[in-house]
C-alpha cells in the first residue's frame, strides 16, 4: 500500500504534471526516493547532492513537519500523506 | 470570520487522483486591481541560490531548485542624488529606483518616512553613545512595518491584474492587507492563528476583510497558504507576492540613513520573525552605499531580536551553525512567533557578515521593553517592539553593543495591537468622586 506526496505546483510538471503522487517506502526519505527514481528531474528539486532535504523545503507527514519527527528516517504507514512545501513566508 | 484546520491539500488532493490540470496563476473575469495599471511594471525575477531567470510574475520560488526568487535590477538604471531624494514627496516611493517596478506606482502612495526619535535616555539605559527609534508604530495606515511591504504587494498585485489580496499573518501583516486592500476597493482575504491578539483581530475586521482563523500556529497557517497560492488566482501578499513585497523591507534602511544626515550607525537591532527584515535592512543599507549615497563608515552591525520562548534564528546566530533547527513557538510575542523562519539561515548569515549578533529575550523581559520604551521615549509598541529593547538591554549587558556605538532601534508595532500583554504589569487607577478633597488625598499619597 502506498502513500501519498503532495508536490509543490511548480514541481509537478515534473511529474507527469500531477501535484499527487503516489510513492512506497519505509520512510518518508525511502518514499521521496522512489518518487525521485520514478521522476528523476524531480531529484534535484527534492534532495540535496548528499540526499539531505534543503533547508528551504519543508515536509509534513500528515501535518506534521519531519524535523520534528525524524526527519527522512521518520517511518511512514500505507495510507500517510506528505507535503512538500518550499518556505516561502513570513509573518 | 471562519475557523478551519490547516488542511487544504489533503482535503483536495486526498485519493490518489491526478490532480486537475496546472494553470498560472490568473486573472479572474473582473480583475479589480488591474483597472487603471496605467504604466506600472514589476521587475522581472532571478533565483537566489542558482541565478535561473524568470520573468516578472507572481511566484516566489525558483522551479530548478526551490529557493526564493528576487527582483532583478537594471545596475545601469539612473539612480537620483541626495538632493533630488530629499526633493521628493515623504513616503517610501521617495527611494522608487530601489523598489521592484518601474512606471508609477498608483496604490498606497503614502506609507512610509516613519520618524526617527532620538532617545538619549534609551541610550543612557544602553550605555550607548546615542540611541534613536526607528518608530514603525506610526507607520500608516495599519501602525506597523508591515505597511511597506503590503505597498509593494498590492502594486505587485495591480502589475499582475489579480484581482484579490491575501496573506498568511501573525497579526501586522493582517493589518496591513486588510486596511490596503480597503482603500483600494479590493477584496482581502486573511489567514491567521485561531488564538491571536483580539486587536489584530479586531483591527483586520474591521477593514472588511475577510478573516479566517487556522487552528495551528503561524507555521500551520504559512503552510496552508503556500498550498493554496496559486489555487483562486489571488496575489498573497507574503507567498506569491514575496519577492516583491519583501523589497519594501529596504525602505527603513533608506528612511534611517537619510534621517542621519545621510549616514549610517554603527549598530541596528530589529525583531526577526521570519528573517527576512535584517536581510533587507543589509540589502538597503549596501544599495545606498553603492550608489555613494550614505558617507564613511562600514555597514551597520546587525543585531537580531526574538522571544526565548521561539528564537530559532538568535540560537543559530549564537551556535554559529549553518542549520535552522524549527521551534515550536510559546511566547507573548505572537507577531515573531514563527517557528520555521523562511529567511532564517540567511538571517543568521546577514548578522554574522556585519558583525552583529542576536539575543532570545524571556516573556518577562519582553514586557519590561515594552515598559522602558514607553517611559524613556514616550512610544508604545507592541511584543515584538518590546522584544527589540531588550534584546537591545541583553546584547548591551553582554558587551555586544559598545559605549561609542550608535544604535537604532526598529521598532515595528503599536502596543495598542496587544495590550493584553502589557495590561497586568500595570498599576491599578483609582477612581474617585469628583471633589477636590479626594485629589488632595491621593496627591498626598505619593
């Protein structure tokens, strides 16, 4: 069973134009690489050289950003829903 | 007013479908704002991190990389002298060669050009040379900083036909849009936390806005926003509005140095919340030097000012990594309560490169600023003003801050926007019958 990566708009046209993708792995870094493989030119946009989320886009497993909660090692469940977001905003 | 949970992509995206085909963000069929643009033009974009050029839109984000993307300057553009500045009317389109568009700017027309108090019994609490305020709390029209950058946003958002304005606030910014957006007859559409100050609230609502409140904190709200950016065609202010409204940020570094005299301090504390005021006050402060404009003297240091109870950009400053470890935010100062700063890293780096530094001030403290401002100046600001003084007070009793320095201090809120954070430190008011012999006996009471 899969989960769910909602992608940022400007990254969907990576990925067959879909803003939802569906990705399988142990964790949210193990199902962000599937996703890469299957799309390679969202790779880049997605992991740093070393594989490292860059420090300006934000992941939410199911609302809850993964520095909080692991990080990529944070472990996922079918069903779970990821969110890719780029910071973008101040208050 | 609405309440809901942060929710919109699941709620939307949720089954694995594709989702619908991607548009640009639009114009809808009766884009209010694009009436009369006349001559107006926004810059055109490049990307921070990997320089990829794009041209004049309503995005923030670079699509190579996902870094945040800012207006593009012609270097060769002509710039105007002292004189020719000081010739122009009082508001912050007097620096117009700095801001993001050429043509003439039709909406918010008289923000900025804040006074510049000096303040020698600030200085005396500081132990510093000579203090002034930078008094953002008399900004017009909403009493914040944010009226700067929402002046860029909405003439963005004129430039770009868009027909609604929004944003992701603590407070400021929702003052701001909501009171903007009114005077230009458009429609504004404002997300805050459920729980923020009642006179934010009160002072978004009352501009007609349209007002929702996420349950979550700043960073729930941020990040609901940026899911929805492009989804109804609307210009957000500080999403998809962000490389313009940013640049309106640089105006207080422009307002302080030709208030000087067409100088700089030595020294520069401001509140950070998402990061992105010290970064501009650098910027600005670098512009005017390039252009010959400020005399002598090196940049000002920089020095950054946040809640102990959510100083995720003060603790990377002070551990002098090059990592933003994300906060869940506790503090009074609702208005810096951003707990994953988007500029935080290159906050941190801004202060570093100027020499400055950065201070993370308890609750307790936060308030006695908002006391020693009031009563050595006679200006009452908000948490996040009250945060700016004494991490001004901190970084002066830490040895940051220098007897010879000369210091302004950023002062970005009205304290009427949260006077539930002042109001139990303050004494109580008698109350009397209207005779003399009852005035008498309190007078004799001190």
């Amino acid at each position: 069973m899969p989960i769910t990566i909602h992608l940022p708009n400007v990254l969907a046209k990576l990925a067959d134009g879909q803003r939802t993708v569906e990705a399988d792995g142990a964790t949210v870094g193990a199902a962000v690489g599937e996703v890469s493989a299957r799309f390679p030119a969202l790779r880049p946009r997605l992991v740093d050289d070393a594989g490292n989320p860059y420090p300006f886009v934000t992941y939410y497993l199911n609302d809850e950003d993964i520095r909080f909660t692991g990080g990529f090692d944070a472990l996922v469940r079918d069903g779970d829903e990821v969110t890719v977001v780029p910071a973008v905003a101040g208050g | 007013m609405t309440t809901i949970a942060p929710r919109p992509a699941a709620a939307a995206e949720s089954g694995g479908h594709p989702a619908p085909p991607l548009d640009p963000p639009r114009t809808l069929s009766t884009p209010r704002l694009a009436s009369g643009a006349g001559a107006l033009r926004a810059l055109a974009l490049a990307c921070r991190e990997c320089d990829a050029a794009f041209e004049a839109g309503p995005i923030a984000i670079c699509e190579n990389c996902l870094a945040p993307v800012e207006p593009v300057y012609d270097p060769d553009r002509s710039l105007p002298d002292r004189d020719a500045i000081a010739s122009r009317p009082t508001s912050l389109w007097r620096y117009r060669e700095w801001l993001p568009f050429t043509g003439t700017p039709t909406l918010s027309l008289d923000s900025g050009w804040t006074p510049l108090v000096e303040a020698p019994a600030l200085a005396r609490a500081l132990g510093v040379e000579r203090a002034w305020v930078k008094n953002d709390s008399v900004s017009h029209p909403s009493l914040s900083f944010k009226d700067r950058v929402v002046a860029m946003a909405i003439n963005a958002a004129r430039a770009f036909g868009l027909d609604t304005l929004a944003c992701a606030s603590t407070g400021n910014l929702a003052n701001a849009v909501a009171a903007h957006a009114a005077r230009a007859g458009v429609p504004a559409w404002i997300f805050i936390p459920h729980d923020l100050e009642l006179g934010k609230v009160i002072g978004t609502l009352v501009f007609g806005a349209r007002v929702v409140r996420v349950r979550g904190t700043y960073d729930d709200v941020n990040r609901l926003c940026a899911q929805i950016a492009d989804r109804f065609g609307w210009g957000i202010a500080n999403v998809n509005l962000r490389s313009y409204y940013g640049e309106g940020s640089k105006t207080v570094a422009f307002e302080i140095v030709e208030q000087l005299g067409w100088r700089f301090p030595t020294a520069v504390v401001a509140p950070m919340a998402g990061g992105s005021l010290v970064t501009k006050l650098r910027k600005g402060f670098a512009e005017f030097r390039g252009a010959g404009l400020a005399a002598g003297g090196p940049l000002p240091r920089l020095y950054g000012a946040q809640a102990a109870g959510c100083g995720p950009i003060a603790r990377l400053v002070q551990s002098r990594g090059d990592r933003l470890v994300p906060e869940v935010p506790n503090t009074i100062a609702r208005s810096l309560a951003i707990g994953n700063p988007a500029d935080g890293s290159l906050a941190a780096r801004t202060i570093h490169e100027t020499g400055g530094w950065a201070a993370a001030v308890s609750d307790e403290a936060i308030v006695r600023g908002i006391r020693v401002l009031a009563e050595t100046t006679g200006i009452f600001t908000e948490t996040a003003g009250g945060t700016t003084v004494a991490a001004a007070l901190e970084l002066a009793r830490s040895g940051r801050l220098a007897p010879s320095d000369e210091v302004v201090l950023c002062i970005t809120g009205h304290g009427l926007k949260t006077v539930e954070a002042v109001a139990p430190t303050l004494t109580d008011t008698p109350t009397i019958g209207p005779r003399v012999r009852e005035v008498e006996a309190l007078v004799r009471e001190i």
